[in-house]
C-alpha cells in the first residue's frame, strides 16, 4: 500500500464506530474517558439522561467556528455522524435534551477536548539508521561521569541523584550495557564490566534474612550518597525518593529479577539466574486470590500501605515468563497465568490503564491512565495467542486505546502541563511531533513512551494485523533518530525548552536504544 492509502485507511478507522476505542456504554462498560482531553478515534461520553425526553441534540463547535450537529435517541452516543468533518483542533460539545415536540428542553452535559490528527500521509524521515542511532546513544552513556564511575570504583556515583531509584536504574543500566555489548563487540569489555560492577552493587544492598521483604532489591536507596547537599543532588528526584522511603513498589524487584536473568545468560554466573529466582519466589509465595499484588509495600512491615495492585502485564508477567523459560520450573508459570487472568478479569473490563512510577502519586480511577499496560497486554496477545483472531482484535483494540489517548502525529493539544513546582508550563507549542505521551500525570511527550508505542506497532505487525502498524512503528522510530543530538544522547522530554534538556533519564534513552536496535533487527540493517 502507498502512504496515502495507509493514511486513508487510518483516517477511516479513526472514524468508524467498529475500529473504534472500547466506549462506555450506558449500564454496561464503563466511561474511562472521564479524565481525558484529547481523542483520535471517535468518542462516546457519558452524560446525564433527561427524564421524558426521547432524543438529544449533540451540538460540536471546533475552533473555527464551525458547527457541527446531529440528533441521537442516546444521551451517551458515539459522535460517529460528525467525527470525519470536525477539523484537528478544539471542540467544544453540548448536548440538550429534546421534548416529545423536538423543542430544545435541557441541557444533558457538555465536554471540551481536543481533536487529534490520525497517521498523516507524511511523517519526518530518519536522519540516520536505526543501528547507529543507537550504538551512537550507547557509546554517549559510556562516556558520562555516573557510568565511568562503575567502570572505575563498581560503585554509584553519589553526584548523580538517580541512583535513589537502584532497581530501576541499575536494572535498566545492566541490561542496556548487555545489548551494548551485543552490537558493539568493540565495546564489549568496558560495558559487560559496568554492568557486572551495578548488578553486585544491587545485590550487596539487597535486604537479606528475617526482614519481611527479604531478597528484594530496593526501589528507593539514599546510603549511596552520605551528603547529598555537598554533592548538589537535593534535587525535586531526590525529594520524591526521600519521600517514598521505607516503602517498596513491587515492580521494581521484578524489573530486577529480568535483568539477573539476562545477565545470568550473558556471564553464564548461575548466582544472578538464583537472584531472580529469589525475587521469584517472592511473588509466588505472596500472589493474592485474585493473582495479582498489593502496589506498594512498607519495608518494616511488608503489609499493603495502599489498595492499589500491581497492573501486571509489562512488569511481573514478562519477568515470570523469562523465570519459567530460564528453569522450566511450573511455579512460575502458574503464578505468570494467574497475572495474565487478573488482567482479562479487571483491568480489562474497566479499562483502568493505572500509570504507576516510582516518582509520582498513586491514583483512583481513571485519573492517570497510561499506555504501558494496554499496549504490554496488546504485545502479549499478539505474541502468545496470535492464532486467535479474537485475541488479535483485540490487540488492535488495546493499540488503538493507546495511539487515541498517548499518541500525537502532527499538531499536540493546546493545554500547558506545569511543572511540578506550577511554575513554568511545558508548553505544547515546543513539542517535537510525531511522539508519545507517557500518563496523564506527566501528559508530555517522552522518548521511552514514544519507544513502547513504537514497539507495540511492531509486535502487531509481526502478527499479522496489517502494513499500517509497521508503517506507525517505522513513523515513531524515525523521530528518535530526529531528536538524538550529534553526541548520541536521546533526550527524555521532547520540547524545546532548556528545562527540558536538563530533566534526563538514562532509563528512558536505554530503551529508546533497545526498540532502535529492534527495529533494526527487523527492518535488516543488520542480524544481531
């Protein structure tokens, strides 16, 4: 197909009631889209039934003025009848409840949100193959001072304040030095020492004995740093750290428990595949009945400190899957199928797509949504049950949820997201496009979440759903070439704001790197 066929046949889906996102159907699915501001594919909203009334007037302004209207028995309707002719833009909706008589009666809601552009004929071309891209981000990370200091002494640089979040970023770090070294045999020595230097540092920090989260590597950890206001790391990371301590979110320990197994493959040092094993057995031995896990834990009690549980399907499922194919042993995979079920069960029905980060709050529902679990679920149907067409839908469903709410082709929303001090907003206007939002709760465009989409396009097209997902993952990984620097760092926050470039995550590029060499793979550059 040429782009503009692919484009059309996008543009089509995003106005069709069947290739639309799972709406809310009045006494029956929930709205999720209570909290949500911008929409690609066709929306329904919920708003309130008039009594008496057996039709409304659905009344859509876009900002230029242009008035958009159609009738429905429903006070809930998808806008299906004008979705195609609302331009990219704002949109302001009314709905008036009309009487026996068509005489306009009440008003029955109103909703303001932004119309998003489906995938554009044209997108930005690469400025550098998917490989060097990623050798040339690699290659920047060996060369900053936190990294040097593994190199040298094997242990965190205490002037760098994400080494607050070990397991995270030691477990992002030795993986990302794994790959490294798997594309780059040049650099293989330095990089499988950094990651050999952090992955023992982890394990030396891990609790161990009668303490009720034993065996577990620490979300948060301060001791690496004994003054941090001499080293200058008193910074908004640090404070989020400093205010989570004592606590354990329980997804990191599995992201963990994945990078031992990696690096047990990749040094043959069976102590890391026993690390994960441990880490394993944790959550074997501590699954709830209903086969998932409280979020967060306190480390002197080891008791539930919230009602959240862990969304599974991109954290614990994918760790106990890599246990069970590393040991054969059927613990794991019976405590992975419970996960999976726990999903399908709730998460799936509610489409309670809960973003949980180590730095940020915890939510109620629908307040901070975030494509990491639909689209680590949409991956894991389309990997593990694409024989089945039912699956496949709904994979595409989970994909299209994701684009809709996370993903912006051409012109972004107009609404600033503050900082977290409200001072300066991260002004939409600066955002480089096309790329991905990470949650609502950081609703900014991120180069690890414009990765995962990337990803998840991929995975489905592999399955067979069609060349548009491979031309979206082509699009997505072309602009983290764009935005690379000449020095090969891929910053975090894609804005053009000085503040931005200064808020970067190490983790975020490693996986930006890890999706680059993925693609890759795929498109041929080269076999690894």
């Amino acid at each position: 197909m040429t782009r503009a066929e692919l484009a059309k046949q996008a543009f089509e889906e995003c106005c069709s009631p069947k290739t639309t996102v799972r709406y809310g159907v009045k006494r029956g699915r929930p709205f999720w889209n209570v909290e949500s501001t911008q929409f690609m594919y066709v929306p329904a909203f919920h708003f309130t039934a008039v009594r008496m009334c057996p039709r409304y007037r659905y009344r859509a302004v876009d900002e230029q003025g242009g008035v958009h209207v159609f009738e429905s028995p429903d006070c809930c309707a998808l806008l299906t009848p004008i979705w195609a002719e609302l331009p990219e833009g704002v949109v302001r909706l009314t709905v008036t409840a009309l009487d026996k008589d068509g005489n306009e009666y009440a008003p029955a809601g109103a909703r303001t949100f932004f119309k998003l552009a489906s995938f554009p004929e044209e997108t930005p071309p690469a400025v550098r193959s998917y490989t060097d891209a990623a050798r040339k981000a690699f290659r920047f990370a060996m060369s900053q001072g936190f990294v040097q200091h593994w190199l040298k002494y094997g242990e965190p640089d205490p002037s760098y304040d994400l080494n607050s979040y070990p397991s995270k970023m030691i477990g992002a770090l030795v993986e990302a030095m794994i790959f490294f070294a798997k594309i780059s045999p040049e650099d293989a020595g330095d990089a499988m020492k950094v990651a050999v230097n952090a992955a023992d540092y982890l394990i030396r920090i891990t609790p161990r004995g009668s303490v009720p989260l034993a065996d577990l590597p620490p979300t948060y950890y301060l001791d690496f740093c004994p003054d941090p206001e001499k080293y200058g790391i008193v910074t908004p990371n640090w404070h989020a750290a400093t205010g989570h301590y004592g606590t354990q979110m329980m997804i990191y320990p599995a992201r963990a428990g994945r990078m031992f197994i990696a690096l047990e493959r990749a040094t043959g040092n069976a102590a890391y595949l026993e690390e994960a094993r441990k880490i394993g057995q944790y959550f074997v031995d501590t699954a709830e009945p209903n086969g998932s896990w409280y979020l967060v834990r306190s480390c002197a009690t080891g008791e539930p400190v919230s009602d959240n549980y862990i969304s599974p399907i991109d954290t614990l499922v994918p760790f106990l899957m890599d246990l069970y194919k590393r040991t054969g042993e059927e613990r794991f995979k019976e405590a992975c199928d419970r996960a999976v079920d726990y999903v399908m069960r709730t998460q799936l029905p509610t489409y309670n797509w809960e973003g949980q980060f180590e730095d940020s709050p915890l939510s109620t529902n629908y307040i901070n949504l975030t494509h990491y679990a639909p689209v680590g679920l949409a991956c894991y149907l389309a990997e593990y049950r694409s024989g089945d067409p039912e699956s496949l839908e709904l994979a595409k469903e989970l994909m299209r949820f994701a684009e809709d709410q996370f993903v912006v082709w051409k012109r972004p929303n107009p609404w600033p997201h503050p900082t977290p001090d409200g001072s300066t907003p991260y002004d939409p206007a600066k955002w480089h496009t096309p790329a991905a939002l990470e949650q609502y709760g950081w609703y900014v465009p991120i180069d690890a979440s414009t990765a995962n989409l990337a990803e998840g396009f991929l995975t489905l097209y592999k399955a067979g759903c069609g060349e548009l997902y491979l031309a979206k993952a082509r699009a997505l990984t072309d602009q983290l070439t764009r935005v690379q620097h000449e020095d090969g760092r891929i910053p975090t926050h894609w804005m053009r704001t000085p503040d931005a470039e200064k808020n970067f995550w190490f983790n975020c590029m490693f996986e930006s790197c890890r999706v680059l060499a993925e693609m890759a793979e795929y498109e041929e550059e080269r076999s690894f």
